[in-house]
C-alpha cells in the first residue's frame, strides 16, 4: 500500500507547486523546463512504443 501512496503524494506535490520549480530552475538555467519535461515525455513514449514493437 506504501508503494502506492507515497509515489502518488510526491506527483501530487510536483503537480501541486510546479510553477514554483519552474521558476526556480529558470532563474537558475534560464531555461524553461517545460521543453525539457516534453523531450523526456516524447522519448519515454517513444521507448515504450519501440519496446512494444520488438
């Protein structure tokens, strides 16, 4: 029950204050993390999409 919870507590969070993470990693990096949460989400898409495949 604790695998399923606490995963789900911590995207909760992220979801919750990611305006403020990104406007902290931009002040940072000035870079957006949105682009770089896209990439990361096309190449898992793709990575399951390959794996289906073979």
């Amino acid at each position: 029950m604790i695998k399923f919870v606490i995963p789900a507590i911590i995207i909760f969070l992220i979801v919750l204050f990611w305006e403020k993470i990104n406007d902290k990693i931009y002040q940072k990096f000035k870079i957006r993390i949105n682009y770089i949460g896209i990439l990361i989400l096309i190449f898992i898409i793709g990575t399951i999409l390959l794996l289906l495949y073979f």
